[in-house]
C-alpha cells in the first residue's frame, strides 16, 4: 500500500500542528493545532480535504485547530481529550491504549508520556507510519508505551539538539526556589508532574506553596482515570497533595497558564519551564522573568532511542527550527528523510 504524506504545519518551527496522511484512497488529519501566540499562522485548516481527523492531546498546538474545522468531519480522541474539544462538538473514541480501525485503516495508540490522556498514533499502512504527537521518555508521571515497529518516523523534535537529562532540570529549578515564585504551567502535563515534585521539595525545605484550582482540578481529574494511565506509586501523594490544607499566601505558586505577565503577580516572580512565546522572550531578555526548562519532550538521545526501537528509515523532524541539523544527528546514511 503506497502512502503520502504531507506535513501541514509543524515542519521547520514551533508552529501548530497539522500532519496529512493518505492512504488507500483515504486522508487523515493528524492533529489540528491552534496557534501559540498572536500572529502565528493556522492558515494550513483553509480549503482542507479530509475524511477524518485523530487528535492526540490537548494542548492548544494540537487541538486549537479544530474550531476551524467542519462539524460534521469525523474526529478521534481519547475521553481525557475530548474535554477540551468546544462545547458541542461531536467526537469518537481513540483507545488510551490499543488498536482501532479509522476510515478502515489500522491504527495503534498508546501513551506518549506527555500529559492527561496524550497518545502516540501508529497507522498499519506502508510497513508503519509512526507519529509521536508530543511525547517524552522521562515523565515522573506519565508512562511512555512501546511502539510497534514502522518504517515512517514523524518525531516531536521540539527541543532540537537538547540533551539535558530531567534529573538535571529539576536540580536548577530547585535553586531558583529561594524567592516567592509563580510557575505558570498547562494544567494537563506539566502541572500534574510538577505539582507532585513541589510538594515533595517544599516539605523537604520547609517552604509553603499552593496550586490553582485548574491544576487540583486536573489532579482530581488524573486519580479518577486508570491507574494504568500513570506511573505506579503515585497515588497515595496525590490523594494527601490534595487533602492537604494549604496557606493562602504561600512563597510559590503552581497556576495554570494564562498568558500571565509580572504586573499579575506583584510580591511574587515568574518562573517559566517551557515554550516562551515572542512577547515572554523579550520580558527573558529584558530581565523582568526567568526560565528554565522542565523536559516534556524529547531530547536528542532519546529520539536516537525511538528510532532504533521503531527501526525508522525515514524520518521527520517535527516542531523545530534545526531541521537539517536534526536530521544529520538522526538519520543514518542508509536511511532518509521524508
């Protein structure tokens, strides 16, 4: 079965999402993204010929999409996901973990290690198209499923080169935890993880922190799932996390993302750990807010990892500005690129 593939958006920046696979007379939309900051384009939903879309997470750069789309096209997602779809709109399971038929063509998911309910995608057409949405190999929380072999890799190369390890990530946020903090985070990813670390680290230093109703909320919404769907040993300390009486004045605060300048948080200071939109890149540079990572991505090594495991012979870099340099670390010299 031949297969085409066309990357919409995504290809060659941090842009939204929007990947066209066509098979066996059939085209599928992987993921509908919205753009991430004002000015961005999301022009790749005009004049868009599909038969369905698979959506797989939330994050506005793979869902924001979906508003521009018409109602009446088919769309799939897991139930965590379809929360966030706009109010009304009619959508069809994807398994959390499984196989499923789309259109008639094969697909496999399973848990990308990113956040609530996010799915890696793998289409049984052409020896296997793999598409990892946004994933990563080293959450506390969230577990990383292996895939079955495939011939197409379609990778989430957001940090491009980047191969700081995790352990290390946390270690230099914990020494800028020595000032009133706010740590604006989106609510289903890196809230979850980071809330259970925070609480560990504060009560290790005696500091007082407090979390947002948006991230209890998700917290609450993460217990109520499979427990399959999280890491094992988790769910004592979030359950005492979430009893737990908390000032109301407290030295760091977890919120969810808002778009949240300075001025919002006088007394405290923001502290970013991950994509800075252009507007939050000046406020860096200009000295007003600080940044330091907190991996949800996969970083160079690890992608090296997934296209052995995948035993990938033709790859893609997604969501980066280094695309030849990616493919030149990637790709061995019997393999190419799409």
């Amino acid at each position: 079965m031949s297969v085409r593939i066309e990357v919409l958006s995504g290809l060659g920046e941090k842009a939204p999402a929007a990947i066209l696979v066509e098979a066996a007379g059939k085209r599928l939309l992987l993921d509908a993204g919205g753009a991430l900051h004002p000015g961005q384009s999301s022009e790749w939903a005009k004049r868009l010929d599909v038969d369905a879309v698979l959506i797989t997470h939330d994050h506005v750069d793979h869902i924001g999409g979906v508003a521009a789309l018409p109602a009446e096209l088919p769309l799939y997602c897991t139930p965590p996901v379809a929360a966030a779809l706009p109010h009304g709109r009619d959508w069809r399971p994807l398994p959390e973990r499984g196989q499923c038929r789309v259109t008639g063509i094969p697909v496999t998911t399973g848990q990308a290690g990113h956040s609530l309910g996010g799915v890696w995608l793998h289409l049984g057409i052409a020896d296997g198209v793999f598409y990892s949405g946004d994933a990563c190999l080293e959450s506390l929380l969230f577990p990383f499923d292996e895939p079955p072999p495939a011939r197409v890799a379609l990778l989430d190369a957001s940090y491009g080169v980047y191969d700081t390890p995790q352990v290390q990530c946390r270690e230099a946020i914990l020494q800028r935890l020595t000032e009133p903090r706010v740590l604006p985070v989106p609510v289903s990813g890196r809230a979850l993880e980071m809330a259970l670390w925070l609480d560990a680290q504060a009560a290790r230093l005696g500091m007082t922190w407090n979390l947002d109703d948006a991230c209890r909320e998700a917290l609450e919404a993460l217990v109520r799932l499979s427990p399959e769907l999280r890491r094992e040993g988790h769910d004592a300390a979030i359950r005492r996390l979430l009893d737990a009486s908390r000032t109301a004045s407290p030295m760091l605060w977890l919120v969810a993302d808002r778009d949240d300048d300075p001025v919002d948080w006088p007394g405290h200071r923001l502290l970013h750990t991950g994509y800075l939109t252009p507007r939050r890149q000046r406020q860096r540079v200009d000295g007003e807010t600080d940044w330091q990572r907190w991996n949800v991505h996969l970083r160079l090594s690890h992608l090296r990892s997934l296209m052995g495991r995948l035993g990938a012979r033709e790859v893609t870099p997604l969501f980066t500005s280094v695309v030849d340099e990616m493919i030149e670390s990637l790709v061995p010299s019997s393999s190419t690129a799409l």
